[in-house]
C-alpha cells in the first residue's frame, strides 16, 4: 500500500525551494501537480526518500546564503 503514496512537490518558480507539499496516491498525482502549476508553481511527483534528499539540499543551500550574507 505505501508504495502507491507520493508527494507532489510545489515550488517556487523563482528560487526553487520547496513552498509545499502534498501526499496523494498515484493516481490521483498528476491531477494534483496540475493544479499546482495552474496556480503558478512548478510541480514535481516524488517518493518520500527523494523528498527528504531535496529538503537536505535545499535546508544547505539557504545555510550557505545565510553565511554569505552576514
């Protein structure tokens, strides 16, 4: 049963880091990702594992642009 929940990702056009997220079964994803683009996001289907690897990136991504900026 897990193996048919995904994350649709919302992003912000502009930076890229992730605005929000939402679980949904497969084959309800894409009507989901739709409409986040319809609402002016770019949206993305992952597995939970690759949504952590992105929330890592990004979390020292947003580290390093607080370092610079100091």
């Amino acid at each position: 049963m897990e193996e048919n929940i995904v994350c649709v990702v919302a992003r912000d056009k502009h930076t890229g880091y992730v605005k929000t997220c939402t679980s949904c079964d497969i084959e309800n994803a894409n009507k989901c990702a739709k409409y986040y683009r319809s609402v002016g996001y770019n949206s993305q289907i992952v597995t939970y594992e690759k949504l952590h690897e992105i929330l890592e990136k990004e979390k020292k991504e947003r580290m390093n642009n607080m370092l610079f900026r100091s």
